[in-house]
C-alpha cells in the first residue's frame, strides 16, 4: 500500500478515535428524582411482562 494510503487509513482510525473519546468526555448521567425512576422501572418491568406473554404465544 502506498504512503498515502497509509496516512488515509490512519486519519480515519484516527477520527474515529477521537470521535469516541469527545462522545465519552460529553456524557453525563440524567438527574432524576426517585419518583422518576420508580416511574421508569415499573414502565420497563411492565413492558418484559408484556414481552413474555407475547413470546408465548
């Protein structure tokens, strides 16, 4: 493979990196109150027990 070719190849892989260390530096976690979260779980625990009923039939 020619040099350029190589520095391509590294340009991309390096984008790429840099793309996902920027996403995981600007992640940050969601402030919700209990209730929101009591809300949430009964929601997805809801939402399995409809899954499996409908995987039975």
């Amino acid at each position: 493979m020619p040099w350029y070719g190589w520095l391509i190849m590294i340009l991309a892989l390096g984008s790429i990196v840099g793309g996902l260390m920027l996403l995981r530096d600007s992640a940050r976690k969601l402030p919700l109150s209990e209730e929101q979260l009591k809300r949430i779980h009964q929601r997805n625990a809801e939402m399995d027990a409809q899954d499996a009923s409908d995987g039975k039939r």
